[in-house]
C-alpha cells in the first residue's frame, strides 16, 4: 500500500505537464480498499463548467484573477465571475444559476369580432454561466395558439458589438428581442435575491393588464356559478355540514320524478306550419313532439323530393321551449337553463289545434294530431273537436310518368323492359312454384285462319297452350298438294294483345282460351274450333285422371329410343345414370323424359318409376334395367310382358324421394371421406399415434364415437361443420353388411377403413 502511495504523488507531480500518467493504470489496479483513486479515472464530461477559483490557482481558470485594463471604461463596472465570487462565496459555480424575469407582449389580431389585440404571457431566462438567454410562452390548454419555445437559447446581440446582459433585464423596462417588444413586469425570489446582494436595484412588480379574451372567461364563470341548480346543490351540501335537514329534491324536481314514472315514452304528436318571412312567404311544414315524461319538445321539417334543401335531422333538438313573453325569449339559448318557473315553459295545456307557439321567434301554426294525441286529449281535458286546419302548402307538380320505349326486336320484350327499368340489369322475376306445379300442363286446341285470302281457308292449326309459364306454340297440319310446309308456325313465347294502364304490356292468359273464340297472335286471327278431353278437364279445374294407355306409348317410344340410339344396354344406362351412381333416380328419370320431348305427369312418372323398380327401394338398378329393357328382344309383342300392364301406381313419390334422400347422403359422406384421407395422407403416422393412444388409455382397447370426434377437432383440429363430422361417424363406425352402427371401433378396423381395404 506504501509503495502505491509514492507511485501516487509521484505521478501527481507529473501532472502538471499536461497529461495524466496514470490513465490505463488505474484500470489495472486491483479493486482494493485504498488502491482506487476515482480523481484520476473520472468519466469524461463535455459540457462546458463555470469554476470561481479564489487566488492564483492555475492561470486558465475562468474565475482567474483579471488583469487592470489600460481604458478602463463601462464594462469594468459590469460584474464578471469574480465579483459573483465576492458576493456569493458560497457559490463554487455558475452552473444551473439561472435569473428569471416575466413580461409579456402585445399581438395584433386581425379577422375577430370579440378581440382586436391579445395578450401574450412570456418567461425571459438568463443563463449567468455563459450570459445566454431564452424566450418561452407557458402552454395553456386548448387555447389554439403555438405556444412553448419563442427564442433558442443563445447571446442575443444588442448591437453589433455588444449583447444583451444582466443589466439590461430590469422591471418596468421594455426590451425588444428580434422585433418583438416585450415589457419585463416581475421576476422571481431567487432573481431579486441576486440583485439585492449585487447591489442592483429592481422596482416592484408591475401589474398586468387584462386581455379582452380572459375579461369574456371570467364573466363565463361568474354566469356558471350563478346556476341555481349549482346552487341549490352547494345549500344542501353546506346545510348537511352545518347539521339541518333540506329536501334533496326541490318541488319542480320532485314534480319531474313524478311526471318520469306516470309519462314515460309517452309522446304526443302534432302537424305544425311555419311561413318563413324572409324567403318570400314560403311555408314548412312540421312536426312537433311532446314528451310528457319531462316536458320538453322536438321540431323536425318534413323535405319533399328534389326541394333543393339539406336535409338537417332536427328543426330544433329536443329542449323545452319558453313562452314568448319571457325575458329569455330573443337573447340566447344559453340563458335557458337559468328559467326554473313551471309558468316559463310551453306545456300540454297550451299546444291544441289552432294555437301558435312561438319557438325562438319562428311562430308554428299547429294544424292536427294523430289518434293517440286525440285520445290523450278526450280523457285527460275532455276536448271533442280535433277538426284538423289545412296545411297551407304549395301543391306538388304532377309527376310525369314515362312510357316505356318499344321493343327493339333483341331477345323478348320482357328483357328490354328490365334494362329500362333497372340501371343494373336484372333478369325478369320467375314464379318457380308455378312452374313446378304446371310444368305437365298444356292446352291444346284446333284452330283455323281468318283471313280473306282464299288459299288460308282450308288450314289447319294446332295452339299449345303451357300454364307453366303462359307462352304459347302454333303447329300447322301439313296437306298434300296444299303448297305450304306444315310443321312449327309459332316458336314457343308469350304473345302480348295489349297495354296495361301503367304501361306494362298485357300478355294472352288461360281465361281467353275457350272454343269458340277468336285469338289474335301477332297481328293474325285465329278461331279455336275444338280441344282434346285433358285440355277440358284443366279448363274446368279438375285434376287429370291417369292414362295408363298413354303412359305404354311413353314407355314403348322409350325403349326405342333407346335401342336404336345405344349399341349396348350398359351405354344405355350409363346415359340415364348422370351422376353415375350406380342406380337411376327419379329425377334423372324425368330428365331423359325432359330431353326426350316426352311430356308426362307426376303421377305418370312415379307410374314409370314403379314400373322399372321392381324391388321397390326408390332406385332402378343395373339389374332391374337390363330386365325391364331387354325383355323385348325375347318376344313378338310390342307390350311389356314382364309384367302386367302399366295400370295407375298405388304408391306416391315418398318412396322415390327417400331414396333420392339417401343417394345424396351416401355422395356427401363419400366426399367427406376422401377429403379426410387427403389431408390427413401424409399426416398418417401422427393419426394413427394418436387413434393408438385413444385406444390404448381405453378398457377394451377400442375407441368411442365421442372420442373419435374429440380427436378429429382438437387433437388434430379439424376445421369440420357437425354434419361433416357425422358423416365421418357414419362412415367409419357404420357396418353397411349388417346394417348396423357399432358403438365402439378397433384400431385394425380403423386402420383398414382409413386405407380403403374395407
């Protein structure tokens, strides 16, 4: 330790050359009591430090002694650090020794009306360590204004020579910072202090004068504090302290309380008129609400279409409205809150049909009420007169309503009018139900030409009529040695014979088909001269009586059809089976008849359906195909003959609807299926491992429908709808031999299921 101690001094001396010789030797010094001398290593600081050396201690101090000046002039007797030295010895620095003064400064404001100048309060700083000042204005809150730092902190320069310095900071004197005349009026103790000590003189504080903006503050508050309500609450509070009893509602209050639970969202509703005298007489019309439940009223203005007027929610917020001889009425809906007289006020009393209440200085004339006004009136005032006042209005033009343009001959006229109607085409609406229900229902009558030509006399016409969707189709009768081409004269459409009063186009309907009639379809007459029995029974509203005959004609064009179009039976049910399921449905069945052109109803089809199903489960199998199709070739007649004739069906469509039922399930669980194996292919070691300890944590070694669902959705999150996942219930724990559900599922039959070997 003695031999560091003379390293110590004797490096200290060596100081004084101008560098340190023990910098780096310290840090290898041992961290020891008495072996660190935190003097030589100190962190380094940049920051610039103003030391009031006493004596002659080091010549480049900036407290140093001052030499006596040749000139001696003004500036020896400004103070300097060593007279701050003198009067504050208990100062070791100037740092953080800051002189702080208040003024403020006048601003012109321009484009007001409640202020012509402002008054801006300012704090004027000055730095003794390096005779720097600065400018700021304290924040205020909302006041709009950017406020904070004025001038940086620097010398500011008085002249070109000389800056500003402490003696140039004193009360009651104005000083001009950058074109900025500001009037110093006080400072702070600790800045009088410093004066007093330097034996400088500073006046007293100056008042400052009040700007227009905080005068208008003041008398804010002062109209708040004379809020009888604020009042009211500071009496009882003070009334509570002292020890007395004051009611905690006043009488108007306690009438309100009372009036809320009697009243409540009970409204009354009246039809006002204003005439607005500075827009040439025009009148508004109103409406007035009445709450009962506080007494207060809404207006709102009722805006025609196209007025050119913006559309304000409410003509007047909901508030109650004061008389028109009240002191308030005129000055400002501020001074409403300070009138508390149940007199002050519009009330139910005073609104009836034919008063005037003038809100604001805009008289509203009421005109009527509704029922329930009425009502309110007749029991609680006995009124019986609510003859409603005409509503003074000017009568709205007549709104032209525009022809639709003719049809430009592009599609049917049906879509031309959708696009003249809609901006945004929309195709025409459907009855579905409708086409549904008659989609097997055609009237069909003979019909002839009148015409005066003689060569039309003598042709024969056939008109279909299709209830489905009320289009119609003309079929001429081909002659020999006549000259015309019998076959299609009128594609299928609706015919239109007329104009409907609002300008949608009248179409041919049921009602203007009878024997007997004459028809006109574009532009040609036709007189219907008879019909077939089934167009009779539609006409009388009867329901159609089965055909078995019919229905072996469609069942012998049928297989026909087939055996001359395929070469095979198995082509021929591949064409009837469309999704290629295995089995043909009964909707697939009306689909070939659709395509066949071969119309039948619904009945006639479930006729067909039973005919081909001869097991009856709803679906015509491959086997019972080829049977039903075939047998023809085995036999001379044209008839089935591997059954009775087709006579009229004991069964409905259940039957085939259960079946199609069934069909789509076993399709949507087919799907579910595979997208289960297809996301889970290449996960399969972290399946099967988790299906093993499902099992394994089991008695029996199997795994439960509820933990196989557990499974699928958290332990391997499964994003699945609970119908999928009842498809995967089915699909793995159903047995389709024995047609039974199991309960509880082994591994190895899970595994063979998930790899498609069952």
């Amino acid at each position: 330790k003695a031999t560091v101690s003379v390293l110590y001094w004797k490096f200290a001396v060596m100081t004084t050359a101008g560098r340190n010789p023990l910098q780096g030797v310290t840090t290898a010094l041992p961290k020891l009591v008495g072996c660190t001398f935190p003097e030589l290593n100190q962190p380094a600081s940049h920051k610039k430090k103003q030391l009031l050396v006493k004596g002659d201690r080091g010549t480049n101090s900036v407290g140093a002694k001052e030499q006596p000046s040749e000139h001696p002039g003004p500036a020896a007797k400004k103070l300097n650090a060593e007279k701050i030295s003198v009067m504050m010895p208990e100062w070791q620095t100037l740092d953080k020794k800051t002189l702080r003064f208040y003024a403020y400064f006048r601003e012109a404001v321009m484009e007001s009306q409640t202020e012509s100048d402002r008054l801006r309060k300012l704090s004027i700083l000055y730095y003794l360590e390096d005779d720097t000042m600065q400018v700021s204005e304290p924040r205020q809150q909302n006041s709009g204004i950017t406020q904070g730092s004025h001038i940086k902190r620097h010398k500011i320069m008085k002249t070109e020579t000389e800056h500003f310095d402490l003696h140039d900071l004193r009360i009651g004197d104005t000083i001009t910072l950058y074109g900025k005349t500001m009037m110093i009026v006080d400072c702070d103790a600790f800045t009088r202090d410093f004066y007093e000590r330097a034996k400088l003189d500073q006046p007293e504080a100056i008042h400052i004068p009040e700007d227009s903006h905080d005068q208008w503050q003041t008398k804010l508050r002062l109209k708040r504090t004379k809020d009888p309500e604020l009042k009211r609450v500071m009496e009882l509070d003070a009334s509570q302290r002292a020890g007395g009893t004051v009611h905690k509602l006043s009488g108007e209050a306690k009438e309100l309380a009372r009036s809320f639970y009697i009243n409540d969202r009970k409204v009354l509703r009246f039809t006002c008129e204003w005439r607005d005298p500075h827009i040439h007489g025009e009148v508004h019309e109103l409406t007035l609400l009445y709450f009962l439940a506080d007494k207060t009223c809404v207006v709102s203005e009722h805006h025609s279409q196209n007025s050119g007027k913006d559309p304000f929610p409410r003509f007047l917020k909901r508030q109650r409205i004061p008389k028109a001889g009240c002191p308030a009425q005129g000055v400002s809906l501020e001074t409403v809150s300070t009138m508390h007289r149940p007199d002050q006020f519009y009330t139910d009393e005073d609104l009836y049909i034919g008063a005037v209440i003038s809100v604001f200085g805009r008289d509203l004339k009421i005109c009527s009420m509704d029922q329930a006004t009425q009502k309110y009136y007749a029991t609680q005032y006995s009124v019986t007169d609510f003859t409603p006042i005409g509503v003074d209005l000017a009568k709205p033009k007549p709104v032209a309503v525009p022809c639709p343009p003719p049809h430009n001959g592009f599609g049917n006229e049906q879509d031309s009018l959708g696009s003249w109607k809609h901006l945004v085409l929309k195709p025409p609406r459907r009855d579905c139900a409708k086409e549904l229900r008659d989609r097997d229902k055609v009237l069909r009558f003979s019909a002839s030409m009148l015409s005066a030509l003689p060569t039309d006399k003598n042709r024969s016409f056939i008109v279909c009529y299709y209830l489905a969707d009320n289009t119609v189709q003309i079929f001429e009768q081909p002659k020999a040695n006549s000259g015309l081409v019998g076959g299609k004269y009128l594609c299928r459409q609706r015919v239109k014979v007329g104009v409907k009063s609002d300008g949608n186009p009248e179409y041919l309907q049921k009602d203007d088909l009878n024997v007997g009639a004459v028809v006109g379809i574009l532009g040609t007459k036709f007189e219907l001269t008879g019909t077939d029995e089934r167009t009779k029974v539609l006409l009388a509203g009867k329901e159609v009586e089965f055909d078995a005959g019919r229905l072996n004609l469609v069942l012998k064009k049928l297989k026909e059809f087939t055996m001359i179009r395929h070469i095979s039976v198995t082509d021929a049910f591949r064409f009837f089976d469309r999704d290629h399921s295995g089995g043909i449905t009964l909707e697939e069945l009306r689909q070939v008849l659709d395509e066949l052109q071969i119309t039948v109803t619904s009945e006639e089809l479930y006729a067909l359906m039973e005919y081909f199903d001869t097991d009856g489960d709803g679906i015509i199998s491959y086997a019972e195909f080829v049977q039903t199709m075939v047998q023809q070739d085995y036999t001379d007649s044209d008839e089935p003959t591997n059954a009775d004739p087709i006579t009229k069906p004991a069964v409905n469509g259940a039957k085939c609807s259960s079946a199609q039922q069934n069909i789509n399930d076993e399709l949507f669980r087919k799907k579910v299926f595979n997208m289960f194996t297809e996301k889970l292919s290449r996960r399969r070691t972290v399946l099967l491992e988790t299906f093993r300890s499902i099992a394994d944590s089991s008695q029996d070694g199997c795994i439960d429908e509820r933990g196989f669902r557990k499974c699928i959705t958290t332990t391997l999150q499964l994003h699945l709808t609970p119908a999928e996942q009842d498809a995967l219930v089915y699909k793995f724990f159903h047995n389709p031999k024995t047609h039974t559900t199991n309960s509880r599922l082994e591994l190895k039959n899970f595994i063979a299921i998930f790899e498609n070997r069952v």
